[in-house]
C-alpha cells in the first residue's frame, strides 16, 4: 500500500457531501485524509496531477456478472475485477448465475476469496433469492447475509412465483438487505427481442414490455404490508418507469423503491436487431426510441438512481450462434464510463455531479458500503480520476476482459477513466506522466 497520495489540481466531485470543486486530495494509509490545497507535500507522498480532470469516489457497479464458479471460460473473478478497474470502477456486486449458484454462505465466502487473491477491485457477493435461483425455495438468506452477502436477486430469472416473492421479501427485509429482481413474467417473457412490428417482420419471437411491468407492479403491491428494500434491475420499458415514478411520489416509495438503467438500454434500439445480429440480443431486450426517452427522463427526474452495467460476458463461439440460439447480454465495464458520458452528459440529460451519484453513492447506500462511494474523511481511499475530454475509439481487443462480446466496437467517445485507486494503490493507469 503506498501511504501517502496526494491528487492536486483536480475538480473534486462528492455527491454525498455536495462537494464539486478544484482542489487537492490526500489519502494516508488507505483512507481518505483531507480535501484542500496542499502547499508543501510530503516528500515521502505520491502526487497525481489531476488537471482538468475529474476526481470521484471509486465508481461503483452493484449489477455484474463474472461467471466464477462454473463458467471460467466467459469471466473469473480476476478478470472481471481487471475489466472494473480499467473502466475505473473500484468495487462491484456479482450475480449468483454461476456454476455453482451462490446460494449458501460457502460461495459467498469463495467470491471475497478470489477478490482478495485477485487484488484490484473490491467485488461483492450477491446471493441467491432461492436455491439454484429455481423459484422455488428460499436460500440460505440469514447465513449469506452474515458471511457478507450485499443483497439478493435471482438475476437472470424473476421469482415468478407471488408466494415465494412474499415470503422471500419478508425474509430478506428482516436480514436489512435490499432485494433485486429481475422483472419478466416467464410466461410473457423468454421472447429474444422486443415485441413489435420489427419482431414479426424479422421472424423472431417478441418480448413484450408487459413482462416486465406485471412483475414490478406486483411487487411493489406485495412489498406495501413488507417494506422491503426493493430494486428494479436493468429497466427497458417507459411503462415500467412510470408505474416506479408513482411508487416513489411518497417517502415510503423513495424510501423502499429503487431501479437501475444499464448503457445498452439508454443509447441502443430494437432496429439494431434488424441484421440479426447477436452482440445486440439483450436480456431485457432492447426497446425503442420512446422508451429510451423515458429511461432519460426518469433518471432525469431522480425516478431512476443507480447506473449499473449487467456486464455479461460470453465466449465468441456462443456469441457466433444465429440469434434465437444466441445468449443474452454483452459486456461493459471496460467502456460504461464513456458511454454513460454519451448517453447522459453530452445531450443535457444530467450534469456531472447526478451521474456520478448515481454510480458512487446511491449504489454503495443500497448495497451497505457505508465506507465506499463517498470521500469523506476515514472513508476508504477508493478514487476513479476521468479525464472527460479525451476521445478514443472503442476496441474490444485491447478490453481487460476474458470475453468480447461487446455491441459498442467501433465507436468514437469522449471521456475515461485515467485513473483508478482501490485502497489508495493505483490498479490502472493511462496517465503515468501525471504521477510523481
């Protein structure tokens, strides 16, 4: 651990304590130790010169999938969290879809274990709903929340049952912990693109916005006699922004409701499917204008809290299948950043500070990393240094992932991450002139 970093020059942005402004960071011994100018700096001290850069909290991704246990081929735990950092994301939560499926207070315990072998971003388990994520039976929820469980979800699957998800929210609401669902009704859903015209011209079996909907809606009426904490994953549907925007009008709705949009779902439509393409074949799927307009506008409004990526890598063999044969998802940590940049920033959609909220703070008080997010003084020194000038191309080869299943190849943006300390240790860095 270096002891001693001092980040000058930068315009610092801490949502959580309304900080947005030019100025120096000192992290001492892994912990955030003072925002100010410093005039004379340690001669022991690494200094960063972040100079028309931005200095956050290390960003945070409460929604990724790594595929260890099972599926080593796809993801390992090491690099995903290689992915994170050179994306500038410094802790993550990781579904339980693997190969084992974390459901018991074991798997929880391997995850911080590969973490800690791994040594880059902080990664976080999150368990499974029910066992084998099969609906049907309650995991081991008082046990993973005490080995360190950040949540629970079924992800990749909704609990469809309504008796099930009453008693898995009742069970998890007593633990603190918030419960993610997937939102699509099974026997609406499963479709392998948006439902619509498109759809029935292409061939392909559509997936209707109602899917979605139905689950939310249902859900939070279940959870009314629960108070649950309650997150909506990956939204696609306009409909399903608005039945949120009318849970969270009261302070028991923003107290208890909470959703997430993801970068496919805020810059990609349904046309892109129009070639057959694979790489575009999503998990919810991809919607249309309207609906993109609805997501923006929800995170706009503050409906919507949390950016989070569903990075979901897969090999390229099973990526070249035909598209109904194809599985769901793409990856993202690599490029999020700038797309979120794109997606959000660029049009006026929200200013710096709301986004970077949304991917520091509001995820890390969901998922209880009360020490994470934020830059206060003790906190942990978790930073990410953006550079929101640069431009660069998107190219999936040069990706820290395992996998390259990534829809975004080719594409001009603006703004990264150049640096990234976890723990005050540099993982990643684009900018070794900067660092003395």
């Amino acid at each position: 651990m270096t002891l001693c970093t001092i980040i000058k020059n930068g315009r610092v942005i801490d949502p959580q304590n309304n900080i947005d402004t030019l100025s120096d960071l000192v992290l001492k011994n892994g912990k955030v130790a003072s925002i100010g100018t410093v005039s004379k700096p340690d001669a022991d001290a690494t200094v960063i010169d972040a100079g028309g850069c931005i200095v956050s909290p290390g960003l945070i991704d409460i929604h990724v999938h790594f595929r260890e246990p099972g599926q080593e081929d796809k993801e390992t735990i090491a690099t995903g969290a290689a992915s994170a950092v050179a994306g500038g994301f410094t802790s993550v939560c990781v579904m339980p879809n693997t190969v084992p499926t974390l459901d018991d207070a074991g798997r929880i315990d391997f995850v911080y274990n590969q973490s800690a072998k791994a040594n880059l971003a902080n990664v976080f388990p999150v368990g499974a709903i029910t066992k084998g994520r099969e609906g049907k039976e309650l995991a081991e929820i008082g046990l993973m929340a005490k080995a360190g469980a950040v949540g629970f979800t079924d992800d990749g699957c909704a609990v469809a049952s309504a008796g099930v998800m009453a008693k898995a929210l009742r069970y998890i609401q007593m633990t603190g912990k918030v419960i993610m669902q997937h939102c699509e009704d099974p026997e609406l859903g499963g479709g392998v693109m948006n439902a619509g015209p498109l759809a029935t011209k292409l061939g392909l079996k559509g997936w209707p916005r109602v899917a979605e909907e139905l689950i939310i809606q249902r859900d939070i009426l279940l959870n009314r006699e629960v108070s649950a904490r309650y997150h909506v994953q990956h939204l696609s549907s306009g409909g399903s922004v608005e039945i949120i925007r009318r849970a969270r009008e009261n302070a028991w709705g923003k107290a208890h409701i909470t959703a997430e949009a993801s970068p496919h779902h805020l810059l990609l439509t349904d046309e892109s499917c129009a070639t057959y393409d694979p790489m575009f074949k999503m998990n919810p799927p991809l919607r249309e204008k309207a609906d993109i307009q609805a997501i923006k506008q929800g995170i706009k409004d503050g409906v919507i809290t949390v950016l989070a990526t569903d990075h979901a890598p897969h090999t390229n063999e099973e990526k070249a299948l035909e598209f109904p044969a194809a599985p769901y998802g793409i990856i993202g940590l690599d490029c999020a950043l700038s797309l979120y940049i794109k997606a959000l920033i660029e049009d006026g959609t929200i200013d710096w500070p709301q986004m970077i909220a949304m991917m520091t703070c509001n995820g890390a008080q969901l998922c209880d990393l009360h020490s994470k997010g934020h830059l206060s003084v003790g906190a942990d020194a978790d930073v990410t240094i953006i550079d929101p000038k640069m431009t660069w191309q998107i190219d999936k080869e040069q990706f820290a992932s395992k996998s390259r299943n990534c829809p975004f190849e080719g594409w001009q943006v603006t703004g990264r991450a150049i640096t990234t300390i976890v723990g005050g240790d540099v993982k990643f860095n684009l900018a070794k002139d900067r660092i003395k």
